[in-house]
C-alpha cells in the first residue's frame, strides 16, 4: 500500500528539520525521511555560530538573508524552548574574528570596507575593533600580544547547535510531524500530481517535496530537473575541558559554549569524504587560539572531531524549485544553524506557499550556469 | 611481598596508601565520597570507570585542576583535592 503526506521533507538534519519544522505551522501533514547514523550529519559536528561577519562577500541577498535569520533567532529559540522545553542556549552575544598582525589587520579592514560598498546598507552593521575596545568590552579576558583588533558584528551569537537540532526534533513530534529515522529515500519519482518517494520500508505519495538532505541531495536532484554541485569541505574542531565562564565573546576560531568547553577550530580543507582527524591541523588551531588567549594553554582537549560542510560553489545557499516538476523544491546551505531560524519561517512559508517569490530568486542554482 | 605503603593528603587528611595506588584510588582508600561536582548541575559525582575513559574523576592534584585522578599515580606527600564545579583560568 502507498501512504500520502501533504509535504515530504528529505533531510532529518538541521536544515530538513527547520523546514519541516515551519511547514508543520500550517495545517499539512508532514513527513521527514532521515538517515540512520551513517549519515554525513553536518548538523552534529559544527561549530555554533549563528554567525554574520565575512559571509556574504560579493552575493549581498545572502548578507541580508542572514541578518533577517539573526533577527529571527531569538523568537525562534524562545518558541523552541516553550515548545519543547530544550534550551538552546542562543545567545545574541556579538562576534568576533580577531585579527593577528598587522597583515590580518589591514586585510580585514579592507574586506569591511567592501562589504559596505557592494550593499546599500551593510546588513551586518559591522566594524572594526582596536585592542582597547576589546580590552574594554572583555575587562577579565587576557589577551595575547598579537592581538591588534578584530571586525565585530553586534548580531552575531552562539548556540548548541546539538540542542539547537534536538529541540527540532522534539518540535517536530510536538507540531505532529511524521519523522522517520532509517529511512533514506531511495528514488524520487515525479507522478501525476506530484511525486512518489520510495523508502527501503514503504512508498509514499505527496504533491510536495523538500530536497534538504545536505550531501544527500546529489543522487536525487537530478532526476527532478535540478543542476547542483555540493561539495565537501572538512572542519576540525578541538573541544577542551571545562571551565568556569571567562566573558568571552564568540569568535570564529574560539567560543566557551554555556557548559564551560572551549570550542577551537577550524579547518577548511577539500578531502573528499574523508572526516579523519590531523594532528597538524589540530595543532595550527590550538596556537592560534592561545594567541588570542594565552590562558587557554592551562586546558586539556578532551575530544577532537572533523565535520564535512556542504558547500556550493560561491558557498552561498542554493533554494529553488524545480521549473520541471513544479512541487519539487531543494534547499542547501553550509549554515544550517546560523538560518535555521530564516528556514523554519520564511523559507517554510514560501514553499507552503508553493512559489519561492522575489527575494529568493537570487539563490536560484542559475547563477552557477551564466544565465 | 608487601608493597611499599606512603602517605599522601586527602583533603588535607594524611592516608597511609599503596604506593601502587593512583590518586582516585587514594581517594576511594580515604573514603571521601564525592570527589567532585558537576560544573553543570552541581552533583557530587565520584571515580567511576579507573581506567581514564569517563572523567568523572577530576580532583585537583597538588593544586593543579581538572587532573583525571585515576591516571595519576601517587607519590608521598601527594596533595589530593575535591574539584568544586569548573576549574578556573589563571
């Protein structure tokens, strides 16, 4: 027998889960396929940030897509908090990308700079740092000596992104989603009226379907009409023993999350799909987090992991619906944490909507085929 | 063949050991209970695995935090601590 669903969410992940999430919203049955723990599961290995400063650069609606995500977030994780009771841990702290040197310094003044120029309005409200500022904003930080400054972004925050995707998980039980682990889809198949999606334990029938499977997309997008190339990029990260709490700011390299770890990373490296660990890279990381704070010398790492991240070509997201088989949208980002607050309300809305509208046009994957 | 016996502090207590012994196991000799609580909850938690997989252990040993107790041998005069939640920075 074939079962029905109103919507098919392909990708149990962060960014299926926000989705599914905000399409559940509204009165349709949904249901989410998701892997077992053999999947490449993004959502599990990354860093925390919800995180405006250096993305963006060159693709302006992807810096405006992530302010409004930032906007969102802490309704977001309030209404995930009443709904499941699972703390996310989000906080709207700010951020940092500290720069080391003279040589960071100038290049990442520079790159603010630009980021202005190309939008009308800078959507991140960044700026520039000097050390006296920093000294100023974190008085119990120790800085290293090679700190000079650091861009700063008054949106940017963190969050466990761990209970960032188990609280969509239990808000997809709450808002009567039909979630199902082990069960990858197999093949898609468009019918009339919409699409048929085989499992290794059922088929299913639904007029609507929602590609968000990461690098699981590749095997299914493009028998449904669409032409994107997601690549793997590795990121390691080094987590620490616990702390007590030293004020300090979330950077792209070092955050304290609410527990007391250290999160030191990372990496951006094209290895396929390979998440193997290097004590090289772990190394590199870990100095350059004690420049930032020598202090951070004392602790000892007691874990290390690598992650792959799902990346386009320009890494900016790709959203679209497929012109062939209306019905059929695809959705993929490498910063799955930082919108899954944009994807559970206005990604979620337009695709229940059924068009993509205006605003999303520019993430169409036509940008990568020069049309 | 008896094995050399040594005294180390538990909670400033001198305890008579093995000198085969490791500071957790010290501490379990003493019968300290707790020998930590949880920088997250609070909890006194105790050694549980001795073999330097759960971290449950942590003391401060001779001052020094966050130490995995059952990793560390013990040697005369060894000053064995409860850790109280997270260890600080310097």
């Amino acid at each position: 027998m074939i079962q029905t669903a109103d919507a098919v969410v392909i990708g149990g992940g962060v960014v299926g889960a926000a989705i599914a999430y905000g399409l559940a919203r509204h009165d349709t049955r949904v249901t989410v396929l998701d892997e077992g723990d053999v999947a490449i599961r993004s959502s599990r290995v990354n860093f925390g940030l919800v995180w405006l400063l250096g993305k963006g650069d060159g693709m302006p609606a992807y810096g405006f897509w992530t302010r409004r995500s930032a906007d969102l977030w802490p309704q977001f994780a309030n209404r995930l908090k009443e709904e499941t009771g699972v703390d996310t841990h989000y906080v709207k702290s700010g951020g940092l990308s500290y720069c080391l040197g003279e040589a960071e310094l100038e290049t990442r003044t520079e790159a603010i700079r630009r980021m202005r120029t190309q939008a009308e309005r800078d959507p991140y409200e960044a700026r520039m740092l000097d050390r006296s500022e920093l000294v100023q904003m974190m008085p119990r930080v120790k800085f290293g000596p090679d700190v000079l400054g650091a861009s700063y972004g008054p949106h940017d925050g963190h969050v466990s992104p761990l209970n960032l995707l188990h609280a969509l998980h239990i808000g997809l039980k709450y808002r009567g989603v039909d979630y199902r682990p082990a069960s990858p889809a197999l093949e898609v198949t468009p019918v009339h009226g919409g699409f048929e999606v085989r499992t290794p334990q059922t088929r299913i029938s639904t007029p609507k379907l929602v590609l968000a499977a990461g690098h699981g997309i590749t095997p299914l997008a493009r028998p449904l009409g669409f032409d994107v190339e997601i690549l793997a990029e590795r990121g390691q990260i080094l987590v620490t023993e616990r702390a007590a709490p030293i004020a300090l700011l979330p950077a792209n390299g070092v955050r304290q999350t609410a527990e007391g770890t250290f999160l030191i990373g990372t990496t951006n490296e094209d290895v396929g799909y390979d998440v193997s660990t290097t004590p090289p890279a772990g190394a590199a990381m870990a100095r350059r987090a004690i420049r930032v704070v020598p202090a951070l010398a004392q602790l000892r790492v007691v874990r290390a992991w690598a992650g792959l991240r799902t990346l386009t070509k320009d890494e900016c997201p790709v959203y679209e619906q497929s012109a062939r088989y209306p019905g059929a949208f695809l959705a993929t980002c490498h910063s799955g944490v930082t919108l899954a607050a944009v994807h559970a309300n206005d990604l979620a809305e337009a695709i229940h909507e059924g068009s993509l509208g205006d605003d999303l046009a520019p993430f169409h994957s036509r940008r990568f085929h020069g049309h | 063949m008896a094995t050399e016996r040594i005294v180390v502090y538990v909670e400033g207590t001198p305890v008579e050991v093995s000198a085969h012994d490791t500071a957790a196991s010290a501490a379990l000799r003493a019968g300290l209970g707790h020998t930590r609580t949880s920088p997250i909850t609070g909890e006194k938690r105790a050694p549980y695995c001795m073999m330097g997989v759960c971290f449950e252990c942590l003391m401060v040993i001779d001052g020094a935090a966050s130490r995995q107790a059952c990793m560390v041998p013990v040697r005369p005069g060894m000053r064995i601590e409860r850790q109280h939640g997270p260890r600080e920075l310097d």
